[in-house]
C-alpha cells in the first residue's frame, strides 16, 4: 500500500485508523475523506483530507486520480441502528456507496478493503460459534446491505479481478472517536457513565451475548489483512474475527472491579434489542487465524482496564 484513499476517514474506525496508517505509510501517502470536514481535528490536520460523499461516484474518481491512489479504504456507512430508522438512505449510502468504491477501485486499479459485520447473520445463522461459511438470512437492512456487500466484493475480485478484502467486524469498543449509531454501542457508552455517573442504564436486555473487539486490534486486523500473501487466502472478503463475547451483566462485573460503586440497570430499547436478537451470540474466527495470522491483543478484562484509564487520561 503507498497511496491509500479512507471513505468516511472521521467515523468511529477512520479516526484511528488514518492516524495509525500515517505513521506506517507517511502522513502524505492517507487520504481521508469524509462528508464534513471539522476544525482541530488530527484526521483533517495532520495530511490530505478532502470532502466525499460516496454517493457521488464521479468525485470519488476524480480524488483517486488526482492523488494516483492504489488503495481504497471504504468505510462510510450508516450503522444498524440508523439503518433501520433510515432504511432507504440507508440503501442509498451502503450500496450506491460501495458500488462507486468498487468502480472507483477497478478503474484505477486500486487494492479494496471494506467492512461487513455480525449483522451479515441472521435468526436463522447458527448462534453460537458461528461458521465462517453459514447460512445468511439477516432481517435487518444493515444486515440485507452486507451480505450484499460481502457478494458484490466477491463479484468485483472473480469478475474483474479487483483485489477485495475484508472483515466482518463485531461491536467495535473505542475511546477515541464515539460509535456512530450501532447496536453494540451500549458497550462503549457504558465507561463514559461509569466514570461520569457511577451508573448505566443498558438498553440491551440481561443476557444478549455479542461479539466484541477493542479497537486497536480492529485497525490492526485491517493492516494485517491488507498486507497479507494473496496466495494465502481461501476467503478474501468476511473473514469472521472476534477477540471476546460477552453480555451485559458481564461488562458491568468487569468495570466494578476498577469501580466497585457502578451500579447498572435496564431500560430495553425495542428496536436495538430486536437487531441484537438476531445476531450470533459468538462467532468462530478459525478461518482468518489460519489464512492470515489474525490475532487479538485484548480481552474483556484488558480492554476495560485500557479504555478506564485511556477516558481518564482524557478528563472523562
Ligand atoms: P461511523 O458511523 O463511526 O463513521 C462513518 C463515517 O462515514 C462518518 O464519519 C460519516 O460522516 C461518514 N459518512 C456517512 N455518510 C457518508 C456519505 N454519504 N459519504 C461520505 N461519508 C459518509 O462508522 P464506523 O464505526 O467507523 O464504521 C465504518 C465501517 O465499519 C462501516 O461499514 C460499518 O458498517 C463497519 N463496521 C463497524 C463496526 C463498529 O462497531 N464500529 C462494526 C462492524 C462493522
Ligand atoms: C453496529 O452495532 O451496527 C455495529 C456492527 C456490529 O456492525 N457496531
């Protein structure tokens, strides 16, 4: 990778990412592009950055051009909750999104990494150690939109030979940039509250297992993937990765140990419980293990030891 373009750079994952793939490739060498562009803020400060929508797929190309990119970073996506409330924007950015990232990648021929997720399964996917290779029949549009993702990614690399990439992430727990209005996302507000109210109320129900990944084995996994031997690969797009699983009541045991006066209670949310109701309870991450080294650096137990004292730092 030498010219990297990132679609929606300031999102929850291109916010450290960008930064971590500065420091590897060259500030100069990331592009970040988003739909706004902040004051003060690192990912527009510290290289290129330029205004995208994805939607507008004649812009995209005359970005990849003008920097003579050879790898794009699509990220820019509405997550499954707002997905659901916006089921057609949704639609419209996830897939007319990807379709112009993919066309952008062909044209210039351009490596392509994107995200699809555990919201890829469905009610009808096996729950618990999920198979990398399994029955797919989400009932979300967030989950309708990557499955599509994940077969059209499929289609670009054996039709016109684009080298496609990809991860299906779990929850994503971070502290640098906020979520950006998914299901899992209980589990990173849950540390702000502790440290700022000592309580949280969940929105999640009492025993609803996901999967969950502290962010900086995310970006990492993203590197690691992209750099990996083509050779290697058996899958290319959705590999399954996970590094913990756990439900509420066991991520409240774990920050009372650092916080023994955190309380929490439930006030469920309908519509976020509905979508956590249809995704794996863990999923089996042996086939990125095996085709490309995947590993995690954090558990449950040292990622919150990680983001109590990373939100300290920050005056949470
Ligand atoms: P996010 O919501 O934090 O960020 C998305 C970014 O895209 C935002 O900065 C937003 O401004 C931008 N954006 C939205 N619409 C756009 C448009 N039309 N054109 C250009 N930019 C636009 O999302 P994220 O958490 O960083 O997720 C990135 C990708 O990873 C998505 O595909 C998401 O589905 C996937 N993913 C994320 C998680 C997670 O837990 N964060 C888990 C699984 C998969
Ligand atoms: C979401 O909850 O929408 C994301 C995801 C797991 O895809 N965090």
């Amino acid at each position: 990778m030498k010219k990297i373009l990132v679609t929606g750079a300031l999102g929850q994952i291109g916010t450290e990412l960008v930064m971590k793939m500065r420091e590897i490739y060259g500030n100069d060498n990331v592009i970040a592009t988003d739909l706004r562009k902040p004051e003060g803020n690192n990912v527009v400060e510290s290289g290129p950055f330029e205004l995208l929508d994805v939607t507008d797929g004649a812009r995209m190309k005359e970005i990849a051009k003008e920097y003579e990119v050879d790898t794009l970073i699509h990220l820019a996506a509405l997550l499954s909750a707002t997905a659901e409330a916006k089921p057609m924007l949704a639609w419209n950015i996830n897939m007319g999104g990807l379709v112009n990232a993919l066309e952008t990648a062909k044209e210039f021929n351009c490596k392509f990494f994107t995200p699809s997720s555990i919201g890829a399964f469905g009610p009808s996917t096996p729950k618990k150690n999920t198979p990398q290779d399994t029955i797919q029949r989400p009932t979300t549009m967030y989950g309708v939109n990557k499955v599509s993702g994940e077969l059209l990614c499929d289609y670009y690399f054996h039709k016109f030979g684009v080298d496609t990439r990809g991860v299906r992430f779990p929850g994503l727990i971070s502290y640098v940039a906020p979520p950006g209005g998914g299901t899992t996302d209980y589990a990173v507000d849950i540390f702000y509250e502790a440290l700022k109210n000592k309580k949280y109320t969940s929105y999640i129900a009492e025993g609803t297992c996901m999967d969950m990944m502290y962010m900086s084995d995310a970006v990492q996994a993203i590197i690691d993937l992209m750099e990996a031997d083509a050779s290697k690969l058996k899958h290319r797009n959705a590999f399954n990765i996970t590094a913990m699983s756990f439900e509420p009541s066991e991520i409240a045991a774990e920050i009372k140990k650092h916080i023994p006066e955190f309380e929490m209670d439930y006030d469920v949310d309908p519509m976020r419980q509905g979508i956590a109701d249809t995704w794996p309870d863990s999923i089996d991450p042996t086939a990125a293990k095996e085709e490309w080294g995947f590993k995690a650096e954090f558990d449950l137990a040292k990622m919150t030891a990680d983001m109590l004292q990373k939100l300290k730092e920050k005056g949470i």
